[in-house]
C-alpha cells in the first residue's frame, strides 16, 4: 500500500509517513501555463526546506509564468496534505507546489490563481466540488513520425469497440495496474472503461472539492504515461489523435455545496416548486450557476479547449457522425437538458451537472478557476440558462431549429475561442495576472498553425482555378 498525505494530517504525520514507506527522494512539482508537471527532485532530509523555502526554478525556462531570463527564482513550495508515493517509483514522493518569487504567493501560478478563486467562492458562501473523467488514448510512434493505435492483438478494430470485452482484456493489465495505483495514493476509482474508439479509455473516480480533484487530475495524467510505459504504449491526452474516431475529453461532474455546511445547493429543497417546471428538479441556484458557464462558455473554451487540435473535437456542421463509432459524442452547441448525451451540460441525476466540452489537453486548475467566475456571476446576477432540451437529439436537430432554441454554436477554432476570451471580463478576471500571458501563448500557437500548408490544402485547391 503507498503512502499519501490524508487531510488534516500534521506535518510531522507526513513526515512519519513518508519515512515509513520508504521514501527517499521528494518531487516539488507545479504545472505550466499548459498543466503541463514541473519538477525538481530533492532527497528527503530537505522535506521541511521545500515546504518552507521551496524549490528553485528559472522562470523564463517554463511556460507562460510571466519571467524571463532576468526574473527572480521561483520557488515551489509544497503543500504538505498533496504529499503522494510514487507507485512506477516507491522511493519517491511527490507533492503539489505553489510558487512563490520573493517570499510572495506569485499569482501567475495556476494553482496560486485556484486558490484565489477559490477563496473568492468561499467568501460568498460557496464550495465547487467535482470530479474529472479523463479519456485518453494508447498509441506508437511510427518510425516516419506518424502514431498508430496499441493493439498488441489485432482485435481492437471494432467500428462500435465501446465498452467491449476483448478490446478491454487486451488492456486488462494496464487498467488494472492503473486503478491499483490510483489507490493506493488515494485516488479512488470506482471504474474505467474501453471507451467509444480504438485504443482509448477512461478512468472515473470519486468526489472531491475542486482544488483536491485538480490535484488528483494532474497527479494522474503524470501517473498514466507512466504506467503505460511498461506495456509498450505512449499514453496521450491530445483531444483529437485520430481524425476518424472519437476524440478525447475530461467530462466534470460538478455541484455547487454550502462552504460551512457542505449540503449540496443544487437539488431542490422538499416543498420548493421546480423554477423551471421541467422535471428536472434543480434549485434556483443551480440554474443560475449553469446560466453564468452558457453565457460565457465561448470565452471559456479558450481554457477548457486550449489547443488547436482541441478543434477537431468540437465542430458544429452537420456532420456530427464520425466515421468509426458513428457518434463523436462531443457537443458542438452551447446546451443544457436531461440525462442526455448530445448535450453540452447533460444533467444525470439532480445533484449535478456534467460538462461534456472539456479537453483532455485542459489545465484542470485554470478550468476551475473559470468555472468558479462564470457560475458566480451567474449566481450573482440570476441569469436564465434558457429552457432545457429535454427527450431530444441536438446532434440531429436540422440547424436552424437549433438556433430557434437560442442554441449557439461553440467556437470552432482557437483563434475564435482567443478573441472571445479577450472580450470577456469575467472569465479574463478569473485567470488574473495569468490572462494576457495566457491569451500571447494561444495566439502565438495559433499564428503557428496557420502558417503551415497540409497536404489536404494541396490536394483539394492545387488546380482548382
């Protein structure tokens, strides 16, 4: 069994506990503008230095923490209840850091910037509490660059491979190694799947407030690659690797919950009459919190879709059948109904909703961050998400009739979702010191991508007139 940090244990119980496992070797980690983990390994005799002063890093070395080579260190200080034994690396810890630059929380770190928007929620008597659903892919790496599906059998080629029992057996070692892992560092699962294409899978596991399930979110898309290393197998979280079959997401279930009581705010109350008279048995607040992520939801894609590739994932024209499974089962329009897959906020029971938009290539910590804004000034501001789909099929709605139903369309590219984000004071206001920086990087990736000629533009516009 691993060691892992529980909440409300001492520092001196995390000590003890690291000891005991055998641990001799800590990771101070953070992550990049992109959730990408950020390292320094350091042995354990300075377990109370990387807590106190923290870990030194170059700034200007690392993406979109506003430092150059000029900047003042950044020292990654640990939080001592994220403090996790490494499964692929028994002697080894890690814990989540926050930055620091001259003795001061730097507020261009994604967790730093959580953690104001947290206690922003918090002071207005509320907790996001969640959990993430990260899909993901197992491929190679072709010698001419290119990447195929992990299929060590052959049999994974099912057009329909959901759920399927021999495409799951091939992987059973994998899964299970992965979910053992999962808890022993607390992480608990309580299932995975083979997912809707080849090659791909998905790990569910439990409820946490938000700032613990990003932890946990990102501790384990540093775990997975890990794991899949022993198979042979690169494990990817691109939305998109494959253009015909489904892309990857990392569905949030979320509630919002009293902060000094804990009760979940958004059932109804025994005696409260539906405010939407739909059956779907939500409270004003709840309503009101979703009516904030539909408003700004543009804006937001621009964190929760940060790639280009995310892209792929996400088109609104009429083909939303893909060619493998049938379905990309990604929603394209801004929407929100019953328990209901081709919705972009599905409702599976009334305690929370389920956003299906989210990238697998997301930061969980800004992700959350614009959450928490977008829902409170719909909260603050009582604003009506509209009427919800309910019994119906968006993916097969004729367009126009979607647009009769006040349905927009999500952002179709990064440079769109850039220049939405731009405009939008809320979900700006929510990446804090982070938002310019973040919104050159994305800009920059973009001019990048359109600079490139494919071979499709070739081949379709070479002789054309």
């Amino acid at each position: 069994m691993g060691f892992y940090a529980k909440k409300g244990m001492s520092r001196e119980e995390v000590r003890k506990g690291l000891e005991e496992a055998g641990i001799k070797f800590l990771w101070a980690q953070f992550v990049d503008i992109h959730g990408s983990p950020k390292v320094k390994q350091v042995p354990i005799d300075a377990f109370d230095d990387i807590i106190d002063d923290g870990a030194g890093f170059a700034g200007g070395a690392v993406w979109g923490v506003n430092q150059g080579p000029h900047s003042h260190d950044l020292m990654a200080r640990a939080d001592i209840s994220t403090f996790r034994q490494l499964p692929w690396q028994p002697n080894t810890a890690s814990a989540q850091s926050n930055l620091h630059v001259d003795e001061k929380p730097w507020p261009s770190c994604a967790r730093v910037n959580l953690l104001r928007m947290i206690d922003l929620f918090a002071k207005e008597g509320y907790v996001l509490n969640g959990g993430w659903e990260p899909e993901h892919f197992l491929v190679l790496k072709n010698e001419d660059g290119s990447i195929s599906g992990w299929d060590p059998l052959g049999i994974d080629t099912l057009s329909k491979p959901c759920y399927d029992a021999r495409g799951i057996a091939q992987a059973t070692g994998y899964l299970q190694d992965l979910m053992q892992s999962c808890a022993e560092v607390g992480l608990f699962v309580y299932q995975c799947d083979h997912e809707d294409a080849n090659y791909q899978y998905e790990i569910n596991w439990q409820w946490e407030d938000m700032l613990t399930a990003s932890d946990m979110a990102v501790f384990f898309h540093m775990m997975a690659p890990q794991i899949a290393n022993k198979y042979g197998a690169i494990c990817t979280f691109m939305a998109k690797p494959f253009a015909d079959k489904t892309g990857s997401g990392n569905h949030l279930h979320f509630h919002v919950a009293d902060v000094k009581t804990g009760e979940n705010l958004f059932p109804l109350k025994e005696g409260e009459k539906d405010w939407k008279d739909d059956r779907l048995g939500y409270s004003k607040l709840a309503y009101h919190f979703i009516g904030g992520i539909m408003k700004h939801k543009d804006a937001m894609c621009a964190v929760t879709s940060p790639t280009v590739n995310c892209y792929r994932r996400i088109q609104s024209g009429e083909a939303v059948y893909s060619s493998g499974s049938q379905y990309t089962w990604t929603p394209a329009w801004n929407s929100f109904g019953d328990n209901n897959r081709t919705q972009m906020l599905r409702s599976p029971a009334n305690n929370r909703f389920e956003d299906r938009s989210i990238s697998g290539m997301a930061n969980p910590y800004l992700a959350t961050a614009v959450y928490i804004a977008a829902g409170l000034d719909g909260i603050k501001n009582e604003i009506d998400p509209g009427e919800p789909n309910i019994g119906i099929n968006v993916w097969d709605m004729p367009y126009e009739e979607r647009r009769k139903k006040g349905m927009t369309p999500l952002p179709q590219n990064l440079g769109e979702a850039c220049n939405a984000l731009e405009q939008d004071e809320v979900v700006m206001s929510a990446l804090g010191d982070i938002g310019p920086e973040y919104l050159r990087v994305k800009r920059a990736e973009w001019s990048e991508f359109m600079s490139h000629v494919t071979r499709w533009e070739c081949k379709r516009y070479l002789t054309m007139v």
